[in-house]
C-alpha cells in the first residue's frame, strides 16, 4: 500500500525534523547562515567552528530532512519552520 508507506515516511521525516529542531541553538544557526548563501568556511569563523564542524552539521541535516544538497536541505528547514527566512 503506496499511500500508507507515503505516511509513514512522512511522519518518520517529521520525527527526525522535530530531532532537528531540539538541536543547540548553533546547529539552527548554521543552517540559517547555510541560507543567507554563506559558504561553510564563512558561517565557521562568523560562529566560531571549524568548517568541518560545519559541513557535518549541514549533512547531518540533509540526512535527517532527506535533502539532496545545501539548497534543498533550506528549502525544507524552511517549510518546517526549523529556520526563519
């Protein structure tokens, strides 16, 4: 059943958003900045991180939002309220 398993993954991809959101204030700010266009390098000095730091909080996040690059991992933080535009 499609629709059944569109459900649950649905509900599955809100249960890993609400994660998302419970993260430190810095985890949401990398992606705010991540929206703003700024390169990983930048939003690591701008919030005192390495940008390795950076680059896994930004793939941890396309993992948990099921995103496929930088763009689309803002698009859907920004659906789901985790950032403000």
């Amino acid at each position: 059943m499609k629709w059944g398993n569109d459900l649950l993954d649905l509900a599955e991809r809100f249960r890993q958003a609400d994660g998302l959101a419970k993260r430190p204030l810095h985890k949401r700010e990398v992606l705010t900045w991540t929206a703003t266009g700024y390169s990983s390098k930048l939003i690591a000095h701008r919030l005192n991180l390495s940008a390795r730091t950076v680059e896994h909080q930004i793939a941890s996040a396309q993992k948990r939002l099921g995103a496929q690059n930088r763009t689309h991992v803002v698009a859907k933080a920004l659906v789901l309220n985790l950032i403000e535009p």
